[in-house]
C-alpha cells in the first residue's frame, strides 16, 4: 500500500447534493468515489466529517502520526486561521479541495502545498487531489549511493540532479482548476525532505588559504560589515542559476520533466540547508517548489508563465 492520507471534510458537506435530490452527487457518493479511485492509484484514505471546527482539529492532531498527506475541504471553514496553524504544526502535505471558488482567499489554503478549486458540479477536484498524491510528487527519492557523503572532489558529480521520480498523472477531464498564485511556498514538504540524506552542510568558502587560516582561528566569528563578500561557488542557489535553467527549458534544452526533476533536487537541498543567494531564500524556494509541480495537470507551466517568473527572478 502507498501513501495514507486523511481526508478531512468541513461544515455542511454532509447535505451534499440533499437539496438537488439526486443521486450520485452525495457525500456518500464522493466517498465511495475517493476510495474506488485510491484502490486504483495504491492510496489508502482515513475520510471525516464533521460540522464542527474543534473536531476537525482534534482530528488533524491524532492521526498526523498516522498518515502522510491530508486532503481537506473546509468548506465555510476556509478563512479559518485555527485551522491553518493546525495545519502548518502537523507539518504534512496537505492539498485543499472545495468544489466550487470560495468568495474570498482560502486562509487555509496557505498552509496547503496546492489549491484545487472546482469550476463545475462533480467531484474532480478531489480525484484530481489523489492522482497528485500518486504521482510521488511529495515522496522524496532514496538517494543513488552513499558517496554523497564522500570526498569533496567527487561531490560535483554525484550532485547531478537525478531522474525525474515523478510519475505521469492520469488525465482526468476535470472541473477542478488551481491557479498559478494559489501555490503557496511548502513548509507542508520540509518533512518529507527531512529523510534524505544531506549532502553538503550550509557553509561559506574564504578567498585565501591565509583567510582560512584566520577563520579557523577564530571559531563562532560572525560575518562582519568589513568582511569580504565570498565568491559565488558551484554550490551556491543563486537566481541566475535558476534563470539559466528556466531559459533552457524554454529553448528546448531541457524538457519539462527535467527541469521538474533539477528543481526537485535543488528544492530538497535547500531545505536541507544547502546555501542560496542571500536576501533572495524565500524567492527561490518558492519559484522551486513552483517548477516541482509543473509537470501535473493542476499545476502545469506555461511558457507565459515561465517568462514571467525569469521577470521576477530579475527583479
């Protein structure tokens, strides 16, 4: 069996499609749809309900030891800020679902790794939800050979980004939309990276074996304002190398999956604690997560799309 999940629906789902009085639109309906679907994609589910926001809650706190992902749909609950901080403390990928766009900003959403908000009746979005979770899009690979911890001149070629572990989405002809905006930066995948191996510490490299030496002499010595600025490495996430890929993968040079691939591997590093240009961290992780999941259908890149990030990265 894959990956468990908990699916958590809010207020008032219990009357889906009660009113229409017809069947095949129900909660029981949609949960027997989630389960048939999970059987096929190897998911096993956790599903509640509850119109209660306190339940929802205790309910996140048991079983996120349980499970690996949540899929939530808090309903009217969506601006609920208990329910985002319940979220961002579990720590776990989490992809918010509601069947049709609420009137406002999901708050909850911003605890979520990806939005998917259905434009029509049926229940798309959260099949569309599970086929993410399939895809092995938030389950970190193993890493090739222990040498990542080996010496320092080999260290450039084992970092050579990897395959892509992404497998190919079912394509679903969906309601559901996410929009580029709604994916919010992923503190939810910090602790699906935190089983790989590290393979660099955060560090920086002086400009002289003389200055080395001088480092080392004095142990715990902050950066002061008249200290020399490091030379960018091979090792360092700057925005020109993010750039450089994007521009690739716009002239051919890299298909999606590669790029995908490249920025997974970079993400995961970073958040391992691999240094990133300074002042820009938060842009980068962002803009890396965001090329993670471009190659899936809710969350695919247009090349507009791309262009606009190379304008951001420059800014």
């Amino acid at each position: 069996m894959g990956m468990k999940l908990l699916v958590l629906h809010g207020p008032n789902l219990n009357l889906l499609g009660v009113r229409e009085g017809t069947s095949g639109g129900r909660l029981s309906d949609l949960d027997a749809a989630l389960k048939e679907r999970a059987e096929e994609l190897g998911l096993e589910l956790k599903i509640s309900q509850s119109n209660h926001e306190g339940v929802l809650l205790d309910t996140l706190a048991a079983e996120r030891e349980a499970v690996d992902g949540i899929l939530i749909n808090p309903a009217g609950l969506f601006a609920s800020y208990p329910l985002k901080e319940a979220l961002e403390a579990v720590g776990l990928p989490a992809i918010e679902v509601l069947l049709k766009p609420p009137a406002r900003e999901s708050i909850v959403g911003e605890a979520c790794v990806l939005q998917v908000h259905g434009t029509q009746s049926g229940f798309e979005p959260y099949l569309q939800a599970l086929d993410t979770f399939a895809s092995g899009v938030f389950t970190p690979g193993k890493p090739e050979s222990p040498k990542t911890l080996g010496r320092k001149k080999d260290r450039e070629k084992e970092e050579a980004p990897a395959p892509s572990k992404i497998a190919p989405l079912a394509l679903v002809k969906s309601g559901g939309k996410a929009r580029d905006k709604d994916i919010e930066p992923a503190r939810a995948l910090a602790r699906a990276a935190e089983a790989l191996v590290p393979t660099k510490t955060l560090g920086r490299k002086t400009t002289s074996a003389k200055e080395e030496a001088s480092e080392a002499a004095r142990p715990g010595k902050t950066l002061g304002r008249g200290a020399k600025t490091p030379a960018p490495t091979a090792d360092l996430l700057t925005r020109a190398v993010v750039r450089r890929k994007i521009s690739d993968r716009l002239a051919g040079k890299l298909t999606p999956a590669e790029l995908a691939s490249w920025a997974r591997t970079q993400w995961q590093a970073v958040q391992r604690g691999a240094p990133a240009e300074s002042g820009h961290r938060d842009l980068l992780e962002e803009t890396l997560q965001n090329l993670t999941l471009s190659t899936l259908p809710a969350t695919k890149l247009s090349d507009e799309q791309l262009v606009d990030m190379l304008t951001r990265l420059d800014e």
